[in-house]
C-alpha cells in the first residue's frame, strides 16, 4: 500500500482507493462491527492453529517478531524484504526486551516473564543479547505459510462485504 495526501483514503497501487465511508459505516455499526471483530477472532484461530499455542503466547510471539524486523519494516523495502525467503541478516535483527513485550501486549510484565521464558524453553524464541528473538523463520513455516493465506482470505472476505454494504469505498 502507498501514502496517500488524504489520511482517510488508502493507495493501492497507482490505480484504486480505499476509504471508509463514516456515514455508512455508523449506519450499519453493527453489522460493521460484526465483520471487523469476526476476522479478528478467525485471524487469531488461524494463528493459535499455526503455532499451537495460546492467546497469550502467539500476542508474544508475534510482538517479538514484529519488534526484531521493526527497523526493516520502517523503512522503504529497497532491498526486497518483503518478498524475500533469505535469511535476514543477523545485525538487521532487533532483540526485544520483555519490558517492551509487556509494554506493547498490555500484559504485566511477571505473566510476560514467565510466558516468555516456557516460550524459550519450548524453543518458540530465543535468549540473545540484550533480550528475545523469534527461533525460527515464521514465514517459512509451512503452519505458518498456510496461516498467513487463511489471514488474507479473511481479509479478503471482509473487504469485499464492507465494499458490498457502502461501508468501504473504492476511488
């Protein structure tokens, strides 16, 4: 997706947008709601299947993850990380604390301490220097893999029925 001058409306690509339509959006809350709150709920299945673990360790896990390529995902993807299977160079990796995992999850920081060390212990992350790495490629993992495409049908199934009811709109 691109910038676009207008923060309400979204770029794909240089020929479609997207944009909520508030107006419908507050007419139908409800069924908008409904949309919205079921793909979060399928998503997070989709992902506690991929990982075989709980609520709390996959909000880990995932957090952990998302933090050690936090830099990379900053940044314009000049490099083609985005479509990438290479193994990330290890000084691109940023280890994350358990502090920030607790301060970005929510959860009190002894529930993060002891979740994350079974998480270590069952092989999910890893203890580096200066705190937590995921231990393996996630997106490589073919639970995984199939995870993430579940996520997209998903995605895919809620946009077009909040396109259908007026609530998003294309430009």
């Amino acid at each position: 997706m691109l910038a676009s001058p207008d923060p309400k409306w979204v770029a794909l690509g240089d020929r479609a947008m997207l944009a909520v339509n508030s107006e419908a959006a507050d007419a139908k809350l409800r069924l908008s709601g409904f949309l919205v709150a079921n793909q979060f709920l399928a998503t997070s299945a989709a992902l506690r299947r991929a990982f075989g673990l709980g609520h709390e360790d996959v909000l880990i896990v995932l957090t952990v993850a998302l933090g050690n390529v936090q830099r990379m995902l900053r940044t314009p993807d000049a490099e083609g990380l985005a479509v990438s299977t290479a193994l990330v160079e290890q000084e691109r990796i940023i280890p994350v604390s358990r502090r920030a995992v607790a301060r970005a999850t929510g959860l009190p920081r002894e529930t993060v301490r002891r979740r994350t060390n079974a998480l270590v212990e069952s092989g999910h992350l890893l203890e580096w220097e200066g705190g937590l790495r995921t231990a393996r490629r996630l997106v490589l993992s073919p639970p995984i893999r199939g995870a993430i495409h579940e996520m997209l049908e998903l995605t895919a199934g809620t946009a077009r029925a909040l396109l259908r009811e007026g609530v998003i709109a294309a430009g």
